[in-house]
C-alpha cells in the first residue's frame, strides 16, 4: 500500500469556547493553505508587478493541469523564480491597469493563464507592500505552461529545460502532496499579536515565533489547479458568446466592450464604415455589441464552486453505518454516499434527497462535520453525519441506479478496514489486509475523516466535530 500523505493540522484551539463544546476542527487534504490570499491586492497592478520580480517570489508550473514536481521526491512541488518564466508571461504582464488593458483587449492574442496565489508571511527577506495597511510575505505565483499557440515554443523550451533540472509534471490524480509536515503549533499559549502577520495565518501557526507550517503544498496546488481549470473551461461570456479576459489576478473573468481583433477582421474581409448603417457611422469598429454582463454589478464571471454533500449515516441505534458501492471500483470497496447539492436546497436538505434516491434510506438529523476543497475540478465537499429514522432503514435501491449495492456495517468492520484496508482505487490495501475484507477511502480522502469520526463517537457517547 503506497504510504499515505498526513492531513494537515487543523488550526490551534487556544481553549476556546466552541472548541470546548464541540471539539478540535477537522481539516481535510486539500485544505489548510499556508498563504494569505490578500485577495483585495488582485486588482492591484503596482503590488502585482513588484510581486511578479522579486527576488523571494517562487512560481508554480502546471502542464495540462499537473504541477512541477521534483522527480527524486514526487510529494513536494517543485518552484521556479520569474527568469524561468519570464520567456512564457513576458517581461511586465502587469504593466497596464485592468482599465488599460480592457481597452487594449485584443481576443486573437494568446495569453498564458497566471494566477496570483497569495503570499507566504513566514518567508524571509520578503516582499514588503505599502497598502492600507503594510503587508510582507514572499508572492507566489501559478503559471499554465500547457504548449499552446504563439507561447508553444517558450513553453516547450522551458519544459525542456526543467527536466535536466530533475524536474517534472506529476502524473495522474494528484493526492499524494505534502499536505502537512508533522509540525503543529502550541496549544497552551494565547495567541500573540502580530500587525504584520494576517488573522489566518496566525491562527494556523499559533505563537508567530513557533515552526511554521511551511509544507502544505496539497492546498496551495488545490488553489493552482481550481484557478487554472475555470479560467481554461471559462474563455467565453455566458451573456453573448464573446472571447472573455482574464482578470484581478486571475480569480476573476470580464466581457470587454472592445476587441482590436474586430478591427483586423472588418479589413480582412473588406467591410469599411463606408458600408456600415447610420448608426455605426460614429461608433469604434473596436466595439463590440452590447452585453447584459457590462451593466450594474453584474460585469464579472467569478471562479465556479460546486457545493457537493458527502455523508456518513448510521442507523438508529447508532451502531451501523450506511455504505455503498459502484459497479466500477474494486472488489470489496466502499464509501460513503455523495452527490451535489441542488439549487434553493439547504445541506441538511441534499443530504436527505441524496440518501433516499441512492439508498432509499430516511434520514432525520443531520450534522455538519467538516468541509474539503476538491479541485477535481471545481467541488466543495461538505461532510456530514446523518442518523436514520427508526422506520426508514430498509435499503431500496430502486430509485437511482448509480449504486451497485448499499448496506449497513457494524462499526467494528469498518474500524479494522480503516486499520488495514484502505487505499486508493486500484492500489493495494495493507499488508494485514486479507481477501474479501471491506476496502475503503484513504485518508485524504473526507469519506475516510467521517467514517473514524462516526466508529470513534461522533455519534454515541459526547459528540465531538
């Protein structure tokens, strides 16, 4: 069984009140990014290009999606600086306002997709920006060097040059990232005051002058992969067809009221203002039609996220839980129910609509135990434990056949398959694993956090989240 990533440290408890009542947080793979995003600084072209060009700033490469990683240690990303990159994204992408650049759009010019990530407070020899307030940390950046259109040649030199580096792009699903590096912060001390450091990052570091959490790359490639998909699945207005730009960073996309290409297309095919109405006459060949997206507060398409309900069910008695499984994986191999939420659906809701069509199962209470950033390619995992109703505990596979089968556990098997029988799909189980034994999720996976949340007590005894 290929050795499993930690999760990361969920943020420190400082005693707090909720914490008492309900428990330490749970923090799934994927999640727990060590970056502030200081996401009001994306529109922020002056910060962006000082980011883009100094010495601590470090750039992600993705290639169809897949980071760069190191070829002797595949769980750690692998970074660049501005010189390796500066041939794809060119000397000052940033150069001009995102005023300026909707002017000087031009939908026929291939512009490599970069996102700004957010910057790390806990490098050294940092970055230092004079905003609203003053903010240090070290940029960082991600870069899609797919080889395509007027950048394939840059992108392909660079590729080149990076495996005689020992680099090269991960293959396959990525979920064996460094998702955590065994450090924790301290829990007996209150929390110290730093201006210079944000809320977040303080509260997953603990004491600022503690080990920080340096290594939780799985979230900050989450946050890469996410960006970099919707910006590429996203390349035309939902309104009225035309080419979109991208924007504020990356994280954000806008239908300009010009487009130079339209002028080059009107001399290619012999169209002058000659020919054109009345109306025409005194209007920019540049302008494009009109589009509902350029009126009021609705001139932007924002990265999408699916909310996508996942859930744990035990029986009444609270001492079996409901799992199920598809005709295409592994003998033996089960999980816990999903399936997306609905629009005007609250979770507790999707979670009832989900286990009855699947299972045909009735469930009452529903709890929310914790959530997972899933960049496969847009979905937010929202765990829950869901207990059923006395009299709706008869599997019914009748209403949707996306199961195979559905049944109920004991929670001793499924204890001694989290013990030795889990993995991911197609890999093997542990070596005390035996044959026609139950088979689950890994660890980095949510399904497995709700599984040994609910057979530790989440449920019976004091609930814990």
């Amino acid at each position: 069984m290929p050795q499993q990533p930690a999760n990361p440290e969920p943020v420190p408890d400082f005693d707090s009140m909720l914490s008492r009542k309900f428990g330490k947080e749970v923090a799934n793979y994927f999640s727990g990014s060590p970056l502030n995003r200081v996401g009001f600084l994306r529109g922020d072209h002056q910060f962006l290009t000082q980011a883009l060009k100094h010495p601590s700033t470090d750039f992600l490469l993705c290639n169809e999606l897949q980071p760069l990683v190191k070829t002797e240690a595949k769980d750690r990303l692998a970074w660049v600086k501005f010189d390796d990159v500066k041939g794809v994204v060119g000397e000052d992408p940033y150069k001009s306002t995102e005023g300026e650049m909707l002017g000087l759009y031009n939908s026929t010019t291939y512009v490599p997709q970069m996102i700004f990530l957010g910057i790390d407070e806990k490098a050294q020899d940092a970055l230092s920006y004079q905003g609203k307030n003053m903010y240090k940390g070290a940029p960082r950046f991600a870069v899609d060097v797919t080889p395509r259109a007027s950048a394939k040649a840059e992108c392909e030199k660079l590729i080149s040059s990076l495996q005689g580096r020992k680099l090269e792009f991960a293959k396959g699903r990525v979920m064996d990232v460094v998702a955590s590096d065994g450090t924790s912060a301290p829990t007996n001390e209150a929390p110290l005051t730093d201006p210079t450091v944000s809320p977040s990052s303080l509260a997953r570091t603990g004491n600022p002058s503690a080990t920080p959490l340096t290594s939780l790359q799985a979230a900050i490639y989450a946050e890469a992969r996410q960006l970099l998909d919707w910006n590429a699945r996203n390349p035309f207005c939902a309104q009225c067809g035309q080419p979109t730009l991208s924007v504020n960073g990356g994280f954000k996309r806008t239908c300009p009221p010009k487009d130079l290409a339209r002028i080059n297309s009107k001399s290619s095919t012999g169209v002058s203002n000659a020919l054109s109405n009345v109306a025409e006459a005194n209007q920019d060949e540049s302008s494009r039609p009109p589009c509902a997206t350029r009126q009021g507060v609705s001139n932007l398409c924002f990265p999408r996220t699916d909310p996508t309900v996942i859930m744990a069910v035990v029986n009444h008695a609270g001492d079996r839980i409901l799992l199920g499984r598809q005709k295409r994986w592994p003998p033996y191999w089960y999980s816990t129910l999903a399936g997306f939420a609905e629009p005007a659906e609250s979770i507790e809701e999707a979670v009832r609509r989900e286990v009855y069509e699947e299972a045909g199962i009735y469930v009452g209470r529903v709890v929310i135990h914790s959530t997972q950033p899933w960049p496969y390619p847009a979905n937010l995992m929202i765990g829950a434990v869901g207990q059923a109703n006395p009299d709706g505990e008869t599997v019914d596979l009748g209403n949707d056949p996306e199961l195979e089968v559905a049944k109920w556990f004991t929670f001793d098997e499924v204890r001694e398959a989290l013990r030795v029988g889990t993995s991911g799909l197609g890999e093997d189980a542990g070596a005390e694993y035996k044959e026609g034994g139950l088979r689950l999720p890994p660890s980095t996976a949510i399904a497995n956090q709700l599984m040994t949340s609910v057979v530790n007590g989440f449920v019976s005894g004091q609930p814990k989240m």
